[in-house]
C-alpha cells in the first residue's frame, strides 16, 4: 500500500490528471474500491476527525456522537473506530483556533470554510501542519479521482500541491429563495413576484394575514442578503472599479437602493426589531414552525422544509421561486465556491495510516456508501422490491434532523448540490430537481475570489470577509443605518472610513493578486 509516484500539476500534466474528473449524475463510483482496514481485516482504521455540527439539533443534543448508531454502524461497515470532535457551527471559527493554538489536532480536520487558506484554517496549512495528497490520491482513490471536479481540486490546493479533500458542488447556484404557497394563495397573490416593488407588496400581504416573521432574517445578513443580491452588492464579493478591484458595497447608487429596501423591510415590521441580533437557531424555529413567510436556504432543504411544516399543519406549503431581480433585472443569492467543506489529514498521521484514511474517505463514493447515506440500513429505513427503493421518509423534526446527520454532516465527501437519490423518489424530490434546473441555473451573483485569503484580512479583521458574510465595520453601518441611527446618504462617508481604517491596503493587494492572476478566479454571471 506505499506505492509512490508523483504527480505534477503543470503543463499538460494536469490536462491527463483532470480529464476524468467532474462527477456527472448517475455516476455510482469504483464499487471495488479498497475498504479501509482490508488489509487485516482484525485491525480496526482507528483516527480522530473533527467537523462542524452544521447547527443541527440531531448532533448537538447528543450525549455522545461516537456511541450514536449512525456512527457505529458506518464504523461496521467500514472496519474503522472514529474518535468524533465536533466543532460548533456557530462558534467554528473560534473553536478551530482554539483547537490550533492548544496544539490538540486530531488526525483529520474537516473544515467547513473549505479552502486551506481560510481563516479558519490559521496559516495551518501554509505551517505544514497538514500532508500534501497528490501522490496518495492518485494511487489509493480512483472514485475522488474520477469524480471531484478540477475547480475543486483547484480550491483545495495551496503552492500547486492538494491538500484537503472535498465535498463538492457541480452547480455553484445553490441558494434559493422560498415562498410559502399557501400564504400567497390566502393574500390571493396568483403570479410570483419578481422585482423587489413586487417582493415588498407580497410581504406586505403576508403581514397583513397575520404573519409573524413575514422576511425571515438572520443576523449578519446570512441567509437573508436575498435584497443585496438583487442589487448586486453582497458585501463579501469583489468587483472591478475604475480600475480598482474593490468590494461590491462600493457601488453607492446600487447599495443605497438596498440599504433603502431594507429599512422599509424594518420600517414595515416585514423583519422584526431585533432583526440584527436573530440567530441561527431563531431562524430555523421560526421557519419550522410555520411562522415565516419568505427566506432563503440552500434549494435543497425544499423537501425537509415541506415535511417539518407538514407537521405543523398539512395545509402548508412552501415552494421556491426567482429571486426578486434588481436594476439590471437580475438577482439571486452568492454563488458558491466549488467546495464547501474539506478535510485535511495531520501531517503526522504516518503514511499507511493516511492511505487507509484517503481509502475510507475514496469508498465514500461507491453505491453501497450512497444507499447508506441516502437512506439508512435495508429493512429499517428501506426495502427494496425489484430494485425499486421503498423510503420511508421522516416526517416528525427529530427524524428528520436525524437522517439530515447521517446524509450531510457523516457522509464526508460526495457531491452536493442534492441528493440524486432521495430526489428521484418522490414530488417533492422532483421539485427540487426543478428548482435547480429552471431557477437556480438562471440566477445567483458571482464576482472575483480569491482562493487563498488576502493577506490584508488578518492585518485588518474587522474590514475582512469571511465566507458569505461581509466585514464586521460595514455590516455593523449597515444596522445603524437600517435602524436610523445614521442616514443612507452617508454611505459614501462610510466608505471613505473603509479605506481610511485600512481598506486602501486591502484595495491595492486585491487589485495587485487581480492584475497577477495570484489564486483568484471570476465567478461572475
């Protein structure tokens, strides 16, 4: 199992290493592929891994997730004894750097931020904390190799060599606005809306039905920049700007118009009062209990949307549709990298170790990995009659929550954007393929990124983006804004403060790295 060979990831070379790549639908993966702990089928893979909960209440309610059945079972299934760490979702960040600057790494850490130069990552990656993979890769996983896309290896590579392994994603429009039906049925609204006037009469109709939360928001504007998308100005995007490469909030005229949108969001009550301090937890009670009228979420939570409101009342009805569109008449939410999360193996992990680990992670992708995944354990959760699936689907939150662990936060590395399985089973999986093929194919807001991190960021943090959320110093303007405490008409002032507090800095490394093609790329639409 230690056959070395190199692989360069220049010139032509990586032509024949790529060709392959890009996992299309339908693929099941090398079904022979080399378990871990094959070997000797007596000694048990043992490692530690650490990951996000990915704010699911299944995951942190339980006493113990290395005794949960799920765990368990991938374990007999794989020949492996996983030491589970789990990270925060909210507090993942903090959580990661305390876990480096302890100097406590476990074997393999999964980031949630993906790329290894993220913040999250604290220079690890570039301190050789983390072993580079190519070798190990090409020689112990055909299925990782066959079907990652190049994008993804790109975004998961630091100095020209791979170092995490990723869950992907093949269409980068990912986040979806989704409006409750039954809602616009009672308003007797019968065409969707489409321009943001439009998007603003609708929540006005939702409010006057009696709604609770009819724009359900979330603070830092996560998952609730629906309106700065439509405008074109999600705060963690770059653009170029006579001649500059700078952030997309510096497009005054457009993000006066959705800093306009959002305060008669507050001025209407569409958002609560307390709008800026509404948390994760609060906007997913709020939707799940049938108290919001509109918000966005990644397309593929339509079915688990349908199915925790079915609960709450079968009349219910959530669907998605186009994202309200701005002056250019376009809109949709951030397009996503080509990654989201990735593991890293610790550089200290000997090297039988980390082939049995990059094998475990590479059978992942074969059929009976995804049947796992996907539905559970035959005669359980499933049957099969003639080769046809028979599900029995969650219903109730906690099963849903349950199998939500096992399909997302377990299953480490498999594409994405949806499950192919589950959707091709019923309606509402159906739909879902819909959405993605009719709407989210047509919108969603790109811009330059860079791959690794602008220097600047850790010198600057409070000017820095992280991820989808835009700086700290411009969304807390944003508030003070929306809330009256500072006119609109000062955005230009606001601005000037950026650059003045360090943001010139920040300017000139992006357009330098923008000029020098140094790890950036254009996901503009």
């Amino acid at each position: 199992m230690r056959k070395g060979f190199t692989v360069m990831l220049i010139g032509t070379m990586i032509m024949a290493l790529l060709a392959g790549c890009g996992g299309k639908e339908g693929s099941t993966g090398n079904d022979h592929a080399t378990k871990p702990g094959s070997v000797a089928a007596s000694n048990k893979l043992a490692f530690s891994i650490s990951f996000s909960t990915g704010g699911n209440t299944y995951i942190e309610s339980s006493p113990d997730i290395n005794k949960d059945k799920w765990v368990l079972k991938l374990e007999e299934m794989t020949n492996t004894d996983l030491d589970i760490r789990l990270m925060s979702h909210k507090e993942f960040d903090q959580k990661m750097s305390l876990m480096f600057a302890g100097n406590d790494i476990p074997d393999v850490v999964g980031n949630m931020r993906g790329g290894p130069t993220t913040g999250s990552m604290s220079g690890s990656v570039e301190a050789g904390v983390f072993m580079p993979l190519d070798d190990l890769l090409k020689e112990h996983a055909p299925n990782l190799m066959n079907m990652v896309t190049p994008a993804a290896w790109e975004e998961t590579s630091y100095d020209g060599k791979i170092y995490g392994i990723p869950a992907w994603l093949e269409n980068p429009s990912r986040r979806a606005t989704f409006i409750r039906t039954d809602l616009m049925a009672k308003a007797g609204i019968k065409e969707a809306p489409r321009t943001v006037e439009q998007y603003l009469d609708m929540l006005r109709a939702f409010k006057q039905l009696g709604v609770e939360h009819p724009f359900q928001y979330r603070e830092g504007f996560k998952y609730a920049d629906t309106f700065l998308g439509a405008y074109d100005v999600l705060p963690f995007q770059f653009m170029e700007m006579d001649g500059e490469v700078v952030p997309k909030f510096f497009n005054v005229e457009n993000m006066t118009k959705a800093l306009e949108t959002y305060k008669t969001l507050y001025d209407e009550g569409l958002i609560p009062k307390d709008f800026a301090s509404l948390s994760q937890e609060d906007y997913g009670r709020n939707i799940n209990s049938g108290k919001a009228g509109m918000w966005a979420s990644n397309g593929e939570g339509l079915i688990g949307f349908r199915a925790k409101l079915l609960e709450v009342d079968p009349e219910m009805k959530v669907d998605i549709y186009p994202s309200p569109t701005g002056l250019d008449g376009k809109g949709g939410l951030g397009l996503y990298s080509s990654i989201s999360t990735a593991y890293y193996i610790n550089n200290k992990v000997g090297e039988e170790k980390a082939i049995e680990i990059i094998q475990f992670l590479d059978w992942m992708l074969t059929e009976e990995a995804d049947m796992f995944f996907s539905f559970g354990i035959e005669g359980e959760n499933y049957t099969l009659d003639n080769g046809e699936v028979n599900y029995r689907w969650p219903v109730k939150k906690q099963e849903v929550d349950e199998a939500g662990f096992r399909a997302n936060q377990l299953w480490f590395v498999h594409e994405l954007t949806y499950n192919k399985k589950q959707t091709a089973l019923t309606e509402d999986g159906r739909n879902v393929v819909t959405a993605f093929n009719d709407v989210l194919s047509n919108e969603g807001r790109g811009g330059i990124t860079f791959t690794t991190n602008l220097n600047s960021f850790s010198k600057f943090p409070d000017l820095a983006s992280t991820g989808d959320t835009g700086p700290k110093f411009i969304l807390d303007s944003m508030v003070k804004m929306i809330y009256g405490k500072q006119p609109i008409s000062d955005w230009p002032k606001v601005l000037e403060e950026y650059r003045a507090k360090g943001g010139d800095e920040i300017i000139k490394e992006a357009t330098e790295r923008w000029k020098n093609k140094d790890n950036v790329t254009d996901r503009t639409r």
